[in-house]
C-alpha cells in the first residue's frame, strides 16, 4: 500500500479532524458538574458541539473559575472562535476540488499539459 494514498491517511485524518469534538466530550464526560453550571439547556452545547466545538469548550472552562467572562477572557474566547473558523475555512478549502463546475468558488478547469518531456 501506497502510504502517501488518501486511504493510508484516513484514520489519522479523521481523529485529528475530530480532536475539538472528542475532547469537548471527555471534558463533559469527566466534569459533567462544571458542564451543567456553565448551560442550563440542552441545546447551547449541542449547537456548540456541532458548529464551534473548540469555542464551547473555552467557554466551559473559562466558566468554571469565576463564573462570568471578563478582562482578558474575552481574548481566549476569541482565539477560540477564530480557530473555529480556520478549521471551517481549512475544510472548504482542502474540498475545494470537489466543488462542481459553474458553482461559485469552484476552481476553473485543469488544461492538460501541451509540452513534451
């Protein structure tokens, strides 16, 4: 088997991809207190979990000490968010290719190479 083949990496590519998610769910496994004092509802972490996983995980541990965000919290939770949206950005760009063609953002098609060798 080729290792440089996208089906050696797949494993490796999905665990990493999904490193925010699974720690998100270790920590309310783990903390399940901390998890209940920082959302009263159901439906905050779930949202969480599924858009901005890495966010909602700063957010519950920021929430545990003080029990509000202040000064420079609001600095970690943005770094949080902004890692969010360079891993959306990362995935839509690594996909890119996948796009159709004629569909905005889809990559112009490939000519094929005119020279000799």
């Amino acid at each position: 088997m080729n290792p440089n083949s996208p089906s050696a990496a797949g494993c490796l590519t999905a665990i990493v991809a999904s490193f925010s998610r699974i720690m998100l769910l270790i920590f309310w496994i783990g903390r399940p207190v901390a998890w209940n004092a920082t959302f009263s509802t159901f439906f905050l972490p779930c949202l969480g979990f599924l858009l901005v996983p890495i966010t909602t995980m700063v957010y519950v541990w920021l929430m545990q000490g003080v029990g509000q965000i202040a000064g420079a919290d609001w600095l970690w939770l943005i770094l949080g968010f902004a890692l969010d949206i360079a891993t959306i950005g990362a995935s839509a760009a690594a996909n890119r290719e996948r796009i159709p063609a004629g569909v905005p953002g889809a990559l112009p098609p490939q000519q094929p190479p005119t020279g000799t060798a």
